[in-house]
C-alpha cells in the first residue's frame, strides 16, 4: 500500500498541465522526441519511454493462428517503421523467440532485417534489447557469451544496448551474471538486465554486478493495470530503490486492455485459455472506464492503460504490435498524463477485478 501511495504521489506531485503541453489529444499519431527518452537504470543506455515488444513476429508457438506468413511479415516490418517513425526507437527481442516450432522465423533475425533495410534508407537510432535463455544444460558464463554472440549474428549488430537474463537459471544464476559482466567488459553490451527475477534474485543480481562496477540495469516483469504482482511481491520498490529500471512486458495484458475482446469474442488461441468469457466479464466495468476516461483525453484504451504504467514513475512499457496501426497507437500513449485521481482510481478499480477474477490471472 505504501508503495502505491507514493507511486501516485509522484503523478500528484507532476501535475496534470505541465506534461499536457505536447498532448495530441485528438489524433494518435504524433512524434516522440529526445525528452521521451529515460535512461534505463544508471547506465549510459537511453531509450524512448516506451519501447516495442518483437515476441508475435515470426512466432508460431503462441502468436499468429499458428502461421507465420509473407502478409504478417509484411505487417511486422510495418510496425517497425511506424514505431521508428513516431519516435519509439526501443526494440525488445529475445533468442527463443519465433524459434523451434514448424514454420517459425527467428525474431532476432527479423528485427536484424528491418533495422538494416531501414538503415540502408537513411540513418535511424535504434536500440535493441535481447535476451539470453538460461535453458537447465546452459551452465556458467561462458555459455551467455555463447549465446549473445549467436544473438548478434542473427542480429547483424556488433552490440546490443540490452542484454538480459530472460528468466532465473535452474542450478543458480551467479555463473549466469559473471557472463553478463563479461558481455560488457567485452564490449558486447551496452547495458545489461534480469528478466522475471524476484527481489531476492534481483538483490544479488545488483550487487555481484556492483562489485565488478556495472549497473544492473533492468529487471524485466509482467506488470498492467491487471497483473500488479511487481506492486504487491516488493520488485517494483527495490527497483526504485536501487535504480533499476521496470521493464514492463504483457503492459495491455496480451490485447486484452485495448478493449477489443468481449466474452462474446474472446482471443482464439492460448491466450483464449486464460482470458476466457467468464474472466473477460469480469473485466468489463474497469474496461469500460478506461474507454470513458481515454474519450475525455481522445485517447483510446490502450493509451491509457500504457499511460497509466508511466504514470508509475521508473517504468517502461514494452506493448508488441503485429502492425502499423497497432504501433501507432501506441506512440499516442505518450506526451500526455492521466491525473493522479485518475491512476488511483483504476488501479481500486483493477484491484476489485482482480478479486472478482480470483487466482485465474495468477496463472499468466
Ligand atoms: N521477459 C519475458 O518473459 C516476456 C514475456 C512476455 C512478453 N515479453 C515482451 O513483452 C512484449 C509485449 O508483451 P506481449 O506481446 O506478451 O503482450 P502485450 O504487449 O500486452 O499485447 C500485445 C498484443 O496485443 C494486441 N494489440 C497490440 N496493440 C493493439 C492495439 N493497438 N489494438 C488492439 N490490439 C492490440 C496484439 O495481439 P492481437 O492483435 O492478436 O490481439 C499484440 O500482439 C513482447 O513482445 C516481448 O518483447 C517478455
């Protein structure tokens, strides 16, 4: 509780006017600037205050109606430009993503295509952030240098900005952090993050890094207006605490805050097994005061509730787009603020729907 009463006491404290002022209110599309960019933990790594999560493209496992096809190439590759020409520059990927399953394409490499085929247009500042899989027969640290060099490859890059541990190791993560280290000192990586580790993890993380004189920069959970686990387990505060930026993945709970799914049409696929009609009632009030909330500003559901993540204060989101439309909208979550009455509102509410919803979300 207290965690929450002094994250709303930072949007009281900003104000509603002062960052109105860029606000395009009536119209999604607008361009980010230099402000728009936070520097992730005490590193030298800036990135655009929002960034572009690249899990869907190429996958097959859980994204695309199990089919990755020329169209949905062709609309990822949209929302890359969209992104990079709104001014979202931060690119999320990861080495397992799009991988193993029959017709997938490697993220990584379809990231790497649409930054040099950009680049071959004109000069764009991109800043990439993947991720190392502690698969249970990866040990020690020489394994991650393994790892982030096959990454780069793919990636047709020299170095990434971000090189994160994707989730903690079966047999221990020290081994794993020494080759993060390592990663920097080679000059492989900007900056390095965890993913998925809880405040023990991230304490230990933090300080083995320390001792080397690198900043851990990022811890990289699923938090929304829905999943605020990072609020209530004590990450969210040692992050803050520490300097550690929140990145935040599922920030629209996988499509499900835009709004667009209902108990009558719920998502097909995985993502229908938790979001199922009963779940998604439930969440009809909050959704419907996040679409009346987002008319007074002209902002669209998504907006606000990526809005409201920033409005946390040491966050940034990281909402993926399978499209342009979809990066666009995105961009428009940006350069305006919800009043602090606002934050804490739809947080009671989302509290009183999550325990209308029970343990069903806990299984996300
Ligand atoms: N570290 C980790 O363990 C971890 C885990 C999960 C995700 N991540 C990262 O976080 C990123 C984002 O998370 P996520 O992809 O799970 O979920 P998300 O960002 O909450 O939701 C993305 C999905 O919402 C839908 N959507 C997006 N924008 C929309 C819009 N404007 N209007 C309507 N629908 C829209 C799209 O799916 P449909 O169009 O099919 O509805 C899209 O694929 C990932 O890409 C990945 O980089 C990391």
């Amino acid at each position: 509780m207290a965690l929450q009463l002094s994250s709303a006491g930072f949007c009281v404290f900003r104000g509603r006017r002062a960052l109105t002022t860029r606000a395009v209110a009536s119209e999604n599309v607008t361009t980010l600037k230099e402000e728009d960019k936070v520097r992730l933990g005490s590193s030298d790594v800036k990135v655009s205050k929002l960034g572009l999560g690249a899990w869907s493209w190429g996958d097959t496992s859980y994204w695309n109606d199990s089919g990755w096809d020329d169209r949905k190439l062709k609309a990822a590759k949209a929302a890359f430009d969209a992104s990079i020409d709104g001014g979202i520059t931060f690119f999320d990927t990861a080495e397992v993503y799009g991988g193993a399953f029959m017709g997938a394409v490697n993220s990584e490499t379809l990231l790497g295509r649409f930054i040099k085929e950009r680049k071959q247009k004109e000069s764009v500042e991109v800043a990439v952030a993947t991720k190392f899989a502690a698969l249970p027969w990866r040990f020690g640290q020489g394994s991650v240098l393994s790892a982030l060099k096959n990454s780069l490859s793919r990636l047709g890059l020299s170095a990434v900005d971000l090189y994160q541990l994707h989730w903690p190791g079966v047999w221990g993560n020290e081994g794993y952090i020494d080759g993060l280290g390592d990663a920097v000192e080679q000059g492989l990586v900007k900056a390095v993050g965890v993913s998925n580790y809880n405040e023990k993890r991230l304490r230990d993380a933090y300080n083995q890094l320390k001792r080397r004189g690198i900043p851990l920069a990022a811890n990289q959970v699923n938090y929304s207006l829905i999943y605020r686990i990072p609020e209530e387990n004590g990450v969210k505060a040692a992050c803050d605490e520490l300097g550690i930026t929140l990145i935040a993945y599922s920030p629209i709970a996988q499509g499900i805050l835009t709004g667009k799914y209902t108990p009558e049409k719920p998502p097909a696929g995985p993502r229908g097994q938790i979001y199922t009609p009963e779940v998604l009632k439930e969440l009809q009030p909050l959704l419907a005061r996040i679409k009346e909330i987002g008319r007074s500003y002209g902002k669209s559901p998504t907006q606000v509730a990526l809005n409201w993540l920033t409005c946390q204060e040491n966050v940034v989101p990281i909402p993926g787009a399978k499209n342009a439309e979809q990066a666009k909208e995105f961009v428009g979550a940006l350069g305006w603020r919800l009043t602090d009455q606002e934050v804490e509102e739809l947080r009671s509410l989302a509290s009183k729907t999550r325990q209308a919803v029970g343990l069903r979300l806990d299984r996300l």
